[in-house]
C-alpha cells in the first residue's frame, strides 16, 4: 500500500483528517517527500562529501558554519541564492531555462518508487522499477539541451560527452535491473523487497547475481557522472561542461540533482540487491506497526547512506578516466558482462527451478525457513 | 493503478513548476545588474572565436544506435523476465524450453554487439579527421 | 453522452494525431522533420491498438502489437536518420530539395 | 465526467498543442523538443487505457531513446555556413487542406461505425505478467522476428553511419 493510501486510512477515524480526498494525502506526500526530505538529504550529502573528501586528503573539511560545520550545506544554499543569474547573451533563452527543468524533473522523480518501509514509498506502482529506468533516462535529453542552449563549444561538447556518457551506460543499469528482475519476478519495488527475505538476499541469490550487482553500481556510477567517470565535468578539458555558463540558482539546481541521482542508485540498490528493509539474519515482522516502520526506514537508510559513503570514497580517491577508456570500459566490459549475468542467472533459474544459493543450503540443512 | 498514477501525475506537475518557482524565489533576492562584459560566453577569458554550433563526427551517433537497439531489446525483455520466474518455478518440464527461448532471443541481437565489438565501434577514435570541406 | 469517453473519442485523438503527422511529412522540407512526422504517425497507431485493446477485446493482443510498433519504430529512426547523415556527409544538406539527383 | 473523462481531454491537450507546434514550427530544433510534449501526452493516453507497461516504454523509448536520436541527427546536420535552423518558406495550405479533407473523411467513419465495444468501468489490471506470458506463448514468433529486425536495423544502421 502507497504512503498515501496508509496515512489515509490511519487517519480515517480523526475528526478533521478524515474527509480530506486521498490525493489531497498524496500532495502532502509529495511536498514533504521533496522539502523534508530531498532538498535536505541532497544538501546533508554535499556537507557528507565535503567531509569525507577532508578526512582522505587529510584536512578539516567545513567545520566553520554551526557545530562540526553541519550548517555548511545551508550557507551555500542560501550563497547560490543570491548569487546572480545571468544568461549569456549569446545563448538561446528558452532552451537555457528549459534545460534544468528537464534535469530536475528526471531526477526528483525517480524518488516517487523508492520504498524506505512497509507502506512508505510515495506511489506504489505495479511497474516500480521500469518507471525509474524511464524517468531517468530523460536526464540525457537536458544535457544535450543544457549544452547547446549555453552557445559555449566547451559546454556543447561537454554536454554532448555527458550525454554519450548518460546512454551508453544506460544499458548496463537496463541489464543487471532486468537480471535482479528475473529473480524477483515482479517490477513492483515492495513486492521485490518482500520475495527476499531476511535470509536470502538477491545479491547471494547466485553468482551471476553478486557480478550483476558490482557491475549496476559501476554502471550507474557512470551514470550519474560521479567520479571517476565525470568526463563532462573535467575541470581540465572541459572548464566545467554543460554548466559552464549556468551560475546561481540554476547552478544548485545541477548539483542537487547530481546528489539527488546519487541516492536513487544507492537506494535501487539496496532494494534490488541488498534486501531493502532486512536486517541479515534478524527478522522484525512480528513486532507491531508503529515500531516495525521506523526500524525498517532506519535498516534501509543505513544501507544506502553506506553505499552512499563508497560512492564518495571512490570519488576522492580513484583517477579519472579518459573518454575513450570510459566508452571502452561501458561498451567492452560492463555490457558484456551484463549479459553473461543475465544468461547466467537465467540459466541457473532453469536449472533450480528459481532456488537461490541460500534456498538450496537451507533445504540440505534442513531448516527449510 | 489510477490512484497510484494520479500521485505520479501530481509529482511531475510539482517537479514541473518546482525549478520555476526556485528560480523566482532566486529572482527576487539577487542582484540583476547585465552587463555586456559579463554577458559573453565564457571562454577561459579569451575572447570568444567563431560560433558555437561547431560540428563534430559521427561517433556520438553510432553511440546513440546501439543505445536505442539494445534498450528495445531490453524492454521486450522485461515482460518475458517478471514472468520468468513463474515459469521456472511451477511449469517443471518447460523451464528449459523457456530459457532457450530467452537465450535465442538474446543470442541474436549478441551476433550485432559482435560485430559492432569487432569493426571496432566501440573505440572512440582519438585522431578527429579534418571535416572534407565539400 | 458526448463527453463519456468510450472508443470513439480515442479513435478522434488518434485520427487527429495521424493527420497532422502526414501534414508534418508532406510540408517538412527538412529530412529530420520528415521523421518526426513519421513518429507521429507512430504514435497514432499505437493509440489506435491500446484503445482497440481496451474497449473491443479484452485480451492484451493491441498492446503487444504497441510494443512491436516501439520495434518497428525504432529501427526506422536509427536506419532513416542513419541514411540522413550519410547524405549529410556527402552533400551537407538534408533538405530533401537538394537530394533529388540520383547520384549523391 | 468522470475524473478519467477530464484527464483524457487534459492529456489530449498535451498530445495534439506539442504536436501541432511540433509540424508548423519554422526552427527544427524547437520542433524536436515539442515531441517531447506529445511523446508525454501519449504516455498520458496509455495510462487511462489501463496500459502500464506500454505507457513506461512510450517515455523510455520515445523521450530517451529516438528524441535523443534526431536532437543529435539535428545538431550533426546543422550546415556549416551558420544558418541558424530557419528552413521552412514552403507553403504549408495544400498538405494542410489535404490534411484537413481526410481528417473529415476519418472523423465521419469513426463516428458512422457501430463499434462493437464493451464499456467496463472496474479499475484496470496491471499487465506486466499477462504481457510477458503472451509473449513467451502466443507471439512467441514475432518476439524471436523482432530480434532478427533489430539485428538487421542494428547492422545496417552501423555500416551506414561509420565516418570512414
């Protein structure tokens, strides 16, 4: 059941809540949903990032801006604010301002499937994952456009390598999805989290699962243009790619939605690969409502937040790579062996009947769980 | 699967008129003072040569073709890969058959990514030829 | 009731869709907005099978017959715009005034 | 007018104004990006005929996959000597009383016709499962044809666009 479908009935018998229409619910939903916990989330991860990259390099990191430098993230925000926006002369005005709409939009609505609990996850659609596969793939169509909009030959062929980069990683993510997807047999995101369990996650499902599981991180690192496949973003080359000539607030909007796609791929990852909302071996479904959801958001946070911390981690310690090895390394290594999963998995299906390595050894132990 | 639909209506209309609201709220607060010196595209300060809309070859654009190909091929793949499972598990006698289907499908479109793999698509070609001026 | 939607009004919508598609391929001088035209055309079809899909027959057979149309669809685009750019190279025009003699 | 009649007229909006604009518009970049529009308005269409799947593949497909195609067909193809998309002087009145004539012609079957349709109101199932299990049983020809077709497009498109 969607988040608001379950505050609807839980708050069925109020007096005042009761008579509200659910998609007044969903509203509520969608803005708390964006302002409570997306805009924070992506400003909390930049204050993260900061921190982390200070702690590699063996430096401070913020720490000016309120205790330990927590506040930092909200002293840029409000910098980027009132900064001034200008928009060059040269560029095609509405092409320049429809560009970031289309970014953001294929960003942010990628949140609307990501299920932290039980009955919290925005819309509970029967096609969860494919949705965020197509949302996301719209990101590429604002880049092109960011890049050529700006009239600027380092962001137009910035945007133009992001946008190479975007599609053709794009196939990889497609693959190991549908690889876990075999698995699970559903596309609904709880549905996929509730046919693991928490004793047989996807990732020990098989072998083929494990390599799938590596190779979607991978592949939807370099989606996400994180580092060390941030091509278009090559300070050196590129001055800064596709958001060379954007500045203020159409600037943050970029870098939230970078942050922002950062947290769909951990979190795609923990439900398809990692069991979601499972602790490894302990099982919480007895205890009641009011206190399974709140544990299993945390179990789910966690997850992603570490997945999270590896994604920085990689970033401030990996070189970049060259435009050519990065095409090389999506068309040359991930797709094939996104495909060798895909055939693999499906193969070991047909040859257990769809038992996973932990199904297979719970049987020979007996336990039968 | 309305309601569920409906939410999603709703967020992309707010995700729609977010980024404009954002920038407004921006308008108001920030300084607006253009200048033509400003205005000009940045080019590491120099000034800027010859217009933008350069051209460039076709390598983006075979990157695009065997994006498109293979995605259809993974969205016909996706119906086939939810019932999957099903078929594995309660059909006993036709979980082979069932894979070979998939493998066939799979196998042939692996006969393009070969040959793509061995007329070296794949290698973004470092040395940019000089454009034949017709 | 004129404006409970039943099959008719898709059918409207998608005769709309159609028209204006063939508008865009025969007044397009620009190659690439003659394939635009075409992925209208497209577009109408598929409305035309989900519809059908819904109200006629109540089993699935229109929207498999959608998802051959994104097939067909796509390996159009990628060879028509392929040809484009191959006579792009060749004449650096895509107007299709320009492409009419039958050596390139 | 239920609520699914008026999103059907909000969703016919955002298909035929983007499509409109998408044929008569001079720059033909403007035009791509007005299928944009139309591309929604039609996944729009697919999900008030209970057609999930369908409607998800019309985004992935059409808006990241062939928008992104003929934006990049429409920047290789800008001609060198600067000029800036403006291509169309054509007249546009025959195509568009042509249009109009068959238009009339079509409106008039549709409306003539007896279809005989059955108007169900419950709510409609998800199709994702029903969908995989026809493919695999009833079409399963076609789905082995179509990818005999991709490979072919697949080929034929490589060999053609390679910059020699």
């Amino acid at each position: 059941m969607s988040l608001p479908e379950f505050l609807k009935d839980l708050f069925e018998s109020w007096p005042l809540l009761g008579s509200i229409p659910l998609w007044l619910y969903s509203l509520a939903c969608i803005l708390g949903l964006l302002f409570l916990f997306l805009f924070p989330f992506a400003g909390i991860a930049v204050y993260l990032e900061r921190k982390i990259a200070g702690d590699i390099q063996a430096r401070i990191g913020p720490n000016v801006v309120g205790p330990y430098g927590i506040l930092q993230w909200i002293a840029d925000a409000l910098k980027l604010l009132l900064k001034e926006d200008i928009i060059p002369a040269a560029a095609d005005k509405k092409l320049f301002i429809l560009s970031p709409m289309l970014i953001f939009l294929g960003g942010a609505a990628a949140y609307a499937v990501i299920p932290f609990a039980e009955n919290v996850i925005l819309a509970n659609l029967n096609i969860g994952i494919f949705y965020l596969i197509a949302v996301t793939s719209m990101v590429a169509l604002g880049l092109i456009l960011g890049g050529w909009a700006s009239n600027n030959k380092w962001s137009l062929l910035g945007g133009m390598r992001a946008a190479a980069q975007i599609v053709s990683f794009e196939i990889p993510v497609a693959l190991c999805i549908l690889t876990a997807v075999l698995v699970t047999g559903t596309l609904d995101m709880t549905q996929i989290i509730k046919n693991q369990s928490p004793y047989s996650w996807n990732i020990f499902h098989n072998p083929f699962m494990f390599i799938a599981a590596c190779v979607y991180y991978i592949a939807a690192l370099a989606e996400a243009n994180r580092t060390p496949f941030d091509i278009p973003e090559a300070d050196s080359e590129l001055v800064s790619g596709y958001n060379t000539e954007y500045s203020g607030m159409r600037f943050a909007i970029f870098f939230l939605i970078e942050y922002a796609e950062c947290f769909v791929i951990c979190a795609v990852a923990t439900t398809l690969f990692l069991g979601g909302w499972y602790l490894p071996f302990i099982d919480i479904s007895g205890l009641a409502l009011g206190l399974r959801i709140p544990i299993e958001a945390m179990v789910f946070m966690t997850k992603a937040v570490c997945l999270l911390f590896v994604m920085m981690w990689i970033r401030w310690t990996l070189p970049r790579y060259r435009v050519d090895q990065l095409m090389k390394l999506c068309w040359e290594v991930l797709v094939p062996f996104s495909f060798a999963c895909l055939l693999g998995t499906a193969f070991w299906m047909a040859l257990f009947k769809g038992k996973g390595i932990p199904e297979l050894i719970y049987s020979l132990l007996g336990w039968g769980s | 699967m309305y309601t569920q639909f409906a939410t999603i209506l709703i967020f992309l209309i707010i995700g729609v008129c977010m980024v404009p609201l954002i920038l407004l709220v921006g308008k108001l607060l920030r300084p607006h003072n253009p200048d033509p010196k400003k205005l000009t595209t940045y080019e590491c300060g120099e000034e800027s040569v010859g217009s933008s809309w350069v051209q460039f070859n076709l390598r983006f654009y075979v990157i695009a073709i065997l994006f498109l190909i293979f995605d259809v091929e993974v969205i016909l793949m996706f119906p086939v890969g939810v019932t999957f499972r099903q078929w594995m598990t309660s059909q006993a006698g036709k979980g082979l058959l069932v894979f070979a289907e998939v493998a066939l499908f799979i196998g042939i479109l692996l006969i393009g990514f070969a040959y793509a793999w061995v007329k070296g698509d794949f290698e973004w070609i470092k040395t940019i030829r000089p454009q034949k001026k017709s | 009731m004129m404006f409970a939607v039943d099959l008719r009004h898709y059918l409207v919508l998608s005769a709309i869709l159609f028209v204006l598609g063939i508008i865009g391929i025969l007044s397009r001088k620009n190659s690439v907005g003659i394939l635009m035209g075409i992925e209208l055309v497209m577009n109408s079809a598929g409305i035309n099978f989900v519809a059908f899909s819904k109200y006629v027959a109540a089993d699935l057979s229109g929207q498999i017959f959608a998802l051959f149309i994104f097939v067909i669809a796509a390996s159009e685009v990628v060879i028509a715009l392929a040809i484009i750019l191959r006579i792009y190279q060749n004449k650096t025009t895509v107007d299709i005034e320009d492409i009419k003699d039958l050596k390139c | 007018m239920t609520a699914q009649d008026v999103f059907f007229y909000i969703f016919a909006l955002i298909t035929l104004v983007p499509a409109f604009v998408c044929v008569f518009h001079p720059n033909i970049l403007y035009a791509g990006l007005s299928l944009f529009g139309s591309f929604f308005g039609v996944a729009g269409i697919y999900v008030l005929l209970g057609a999930d799947f369908i409607a998800a593949t019309q985004v992935l497909i059409y808006v990241g996959g062939i928008l992104v195609l003929i934006l990049f067909a429409v920047m290789l193809s800008k001609n060198i000597y600067g000029a800036k998309f403006q291509d169309e002087k054509k007249k546009k009145i025959l195509p568009g009383l042509l249009g109009l004539i068959l238009l009339g012609f079509l409106v008039k079957f549709i409306l003539t016709t007896p279809w005989n349709m059955t108007l169900t109101d419950e709510a409609p199932l998800p199709t994702v499962s029903r969908l995989g299990d026809l493919l695999l049983t009833d079409y399963l020809l076609p789905f082995e044809l179509a990818s005999i077709l991709l490979l072919a497009a697949l080929i034929g498109a490589i060999i053609l666009a390679r910059s020699k």
